[in-house]
C-alpha cells in the first residue's frame, strides 16, 4: 500500500570534517584491513562504536535521492523539506572496479586500477564487504578466485550480532557480498548453501536474514531453510505477522520466492524495509558485544534499471524509512555507527528533459501502483492499457496519452516502458541507459567514527573501514 509522502523529519548536528588521509582518493592498495592500527577508526580509539549499521541505496545516485526529496516535500510549506539524512552528508564514494581484462598478462596494470570501468553491485559489494577490489560479478572474491573475508564474518567470529535485510532475494549480489563467495553473482544456489555451510563459533554467519529469496533456500535438492532452523535454531518466518511476533535471537525471514513487491505495490502480508530494519536492530541489539547490520534498498536499481521513474521514488520512500529507522537508534543509543551510501547509480537519471528546466513530481503523487504492477494487470485482463492506467493514477489521460498507450505492443516489456514514458513526459524525467553509470555516489554517516569519514574515497576503502569499525 502507498504511504503518504510525508516523513518525519530530524535535525542533525554538524560534523566535524576530519581529513582523514588513509581513506584518501587513490587509495587503491589491495590489502585489507591490518589490526596494527593503521586505520583512522583506531586513531580515535575513545570514539569507537559498539554497533555499525551499514545502509546501501543499490543504484541510488543523487538524482534518485533528489527525486525523492522534491517528491516528498511538502509544497503547501515554504522552502524544500530535507530528507532525513541530508545533514550528515560527508562525501561522496567512487566505485571503480577492477579491469574486467585483468586476468590476461597484457591488462595487468588496467587490473591493479581502472577507473574506467563501471562497476556492477557485485564489485561493489565486495568492495564495501571486504575492502578488496575485484572484477564485475565476483562475490567476495578476487580475479584470480582468492577468498577474501568479509566485515560481517569478522564480527560473527568476534561474537558480535550479525544481519543482513534486503528488499532483493538475500542471495543477490550485495547481501550475498557480505555473506558468502562466489565466483559468480548467479550461483544462486551456492549462494543460499553457504548462509548455512558459512559459520563461526559453530553457528552460520548471518545470525538475522530478511528479505526474498524462498527459491534458493527452499530447492528440491536442498532445503536450506529447514537446516537453519532444525540444525542451527533458527525461527523461520514467511510474513509480516510472523514476523513482527517472532522471539528468537537467530531469524530467517523469506517474505517472497525472489525479489519482494515494491514498497507500494506491497500487500499487508510483506513487511517494508523498515520493519524489517526494526525487527533486526530489536534482535541484535540484545547482543552485548554489539553487532554490525547491513540494509539494503535493493530495488531503487531493478527500477531504475526499467527506466521507471514511480518504481524509484517507490523504493526510495521505502529505504528512506529504514533510514529512519537506524538513525532513531542510533541517536537513542549514541554508541552506534550508521553509514549510508549507494553501490553505483542506476539509469543515468535526469530530472529535467528536452530543454525543459524543471523537473515536475505531481504526477508522481498521483500515482497509487508502480507501472510493472500496472503492466501485469493488463497482461493478465481484457481492459484496454489506457482504463488499466486510468484506473491506477489520479489525474487524467490525455486523448493523445491514451493512444500512445493502446498503440504499445502486447508484450510486457513493450507495456511497461509506454506507461515509463507517459510518466516520464508529464515528470520531464530523463535517462541516459537501462544499465548503471560510472558516477561517483552519496556518502553520510553519523555515529563514533564517522567523522573520519570525509571527501572522496574508493569504496573499498570505505570497506576497511567497516571492517575497522568492528574490530575488538
Ligand atoms: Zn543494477
């Protein structure tokens, strides 16, 4: 169900911008984290947090978080409301990955750095998870196949508490990242084994894990669901009520066979990234020796990967309130590290279009499902597309809006970009590809040691410094 756009808002307190030199742009060396204290986190030992919590928007660049700041102003109030984490903006991150070519002799040096290349959230992930660079589609994983560890495995080994949440299936590439290794970000099945088969103190990594993904875990020839839970002690939950009840301190939550509906096309029965987020913080909370949490927004990329303007402001409603989430723990407790970025931006989004300076999101308020739900229901009835959309917006078609949507093919994704395109001509919303783009992504952070946090950085040496954050 579509929530009003209004959000609470919270004020922040200026940080303080420490230069912090290891973390500079051309940090590119390839070694983790050293327990030597080389790190900036160690520096400032007394502002060490007890907890992190690292929230990634997958493919949010700052046109989807500005889209959604326009979106969710209130324009009956003077002035631009700001989102909840606009005051602890601190940098920006540059995703580069490795040189997809760097297996060959000829490509050594495009391997050792290539900020040429444009990274996929694998890469990303990695990088964010292990403070190693790696090639497109590897999961915490090098080139050459060298393992690398991950920021959530060195907190489970610690005895710290450990998630992962996720709108995507939670064996997609950035939870994955966190929790597993492939030499593929398609191993699905692999994937799903390791959240059992990868353990520390005798017990799987990921003590909570939310989101989708039934169908890797639940396999005809594995069922990795019923291991967790019979052998490891895990409560096992498949809708919100269930969730919301469940009183254990090991959760898996799998709420949809892949990727869970979009926040506002999300029936009662599925919880939203922020309950999911509150469930998990109510869960690891309880450990003494604190905890690292990763929450992702994963879909923000799958829409804007369709070009679907209503899809991301959809998906940035719901991480925004996860957002909101972290942060009022965070600020209750005061021990606790909340980092925000994104793994690359998705689209190459455009707010403004055709010579045309403004960018419009009425229309989007008006909007009561996103366009991929709208596609469905008229693949799956009679109606004409143009009733189909009529009957799931607020505002009236045009004659002509209404030809150019019963001229599209019937074809699913024929359907879908026509209604994208009505969208985006009454929004002046632009794009420049249905892939991600090399530009640099949001950095805020708040908490004990985010004023380290400063600039412009390579994301995996914003993974060393998560690995930094949760060592005892
Ligand atoms: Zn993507």
């Amino acid at each position: 169900m579509k929530m009003s756009p209004n959000i609470m808002r919270h004020t922040f307190r200026p940080l303080a911008m420490v230069l912090a030199i290891t973390f500079s742009l051309n940090a590119c060396a390839q070694s983790p984290a050293t327990p030597d204290g080389s790190s900036a986190a160690q520096a400032t030992d007394n502002s060490r947090p007890k907890n992190v919590i690292f929230l990634m928007g997958d493919g949010m660049g700052y046109a989807q978080v500005k889209a959604y700041r326009i979106f969710a102003d209130d324009p009956a109030k003077a002035g631009m409301d700001p989102l909840p984490f606009d005051g602890i903006l601190v940098g920006a991150v540059a995703t580069d990955p490795l040189s997809p070519h760097c297996d060959s002799d000829l490509d050594r040096l495009g391997c050792e750095y290539s900020p040429y290349e444009v990274t996929d959230s694998a890469s990303s992930a990695t990088a964010y998870a292990t403070g190693r660079d790696t090639v497109n589609g590897k999961i915490s994983e090098g080139h050459d196949g060298e393992r690398f560890s991950t920021v959530l495995e060195l907190a489970a080994q610690q005895g710290m508490g450990t998630g992962v949440v996720s709108t995507s299936q939670v064996t997609h590439a950035t939870p994955a990242a966190f929790v597993s290794h492939a030499s593929s970000r398609r191993n699905y099945p692999e994937i799903a084994d390791q959240f059992f088969d990868s353990q520390a103190n005798g017990k799987p990594v990921a003590q909570v894990i939310l989101g989708g993904g039934t169908r890797d875990f639940r396999r005809e020839d594995r069922d990795v669901a019923a291991e967790l839970v019979d052998k490891a002690g895990y409560t096992l939950v498949e809708d919100r009520a269930a969730m919301m009840s469940a009183d254990s301190d090991r959760l898996l939550g799998l709420f949809a066979p892949i990727g869970l509906p979009r926040h506002w096309d999300r029936p009662d029965t599925v919880p939203t990234l922020a309950e999911m987020t509150r469930k998990a913080i109510d869960v690891l909370s309880r450990d003494e020796d604190g905890f690292f949490l990763m929450v992702e927004g994963s879909q923000v990329d799958w829409a804007a990967h369709g070009n679907d303007i209503a899809g991301v402001v959809s998906e940035m409603e719901g991480f925004t309130q996860a957002i909101e989430v972290a942060l009022d723990f965070a600020r209750e407790k005061g021990d606790t590290l909340v980092v925000i970025t994104a793994d690359h931006e998705t689209g190459g989004l455009s707010l403004g279009r055709d010579h045309v300076y403004a960018w419009l999101p009425g229309p989007l308020r008006e909007v009561n499902v996103t366009p991929a739900v709208m596609a469905e229901q008229f693949l799956a009835g009679e109606k004409p597309l143009s009733d189909v959309v009529a009957g799931s917006v607020d505002f009236e078609l045009t004659e002509e809006e209404r030809q150019s949507l019963d001229q599209a093919e019937r074809e699913s994704s024929a359907v879908f970009a026509a209604i994208n395109e009505l969208i985006d001509l009454r929004t002046n919303t632009g794009w420049t590809t249905g892939g991600h783009t090399g530009m640099d992504v949001p950095l805020y952070a708040t908490g004990p040691g985010s004023e380290d946090l400063a600039g412009v950085m390579q994301n995996e040496a914003l993974g060393r410094f998560l690995i930094d954050a949760v060592q005892r």
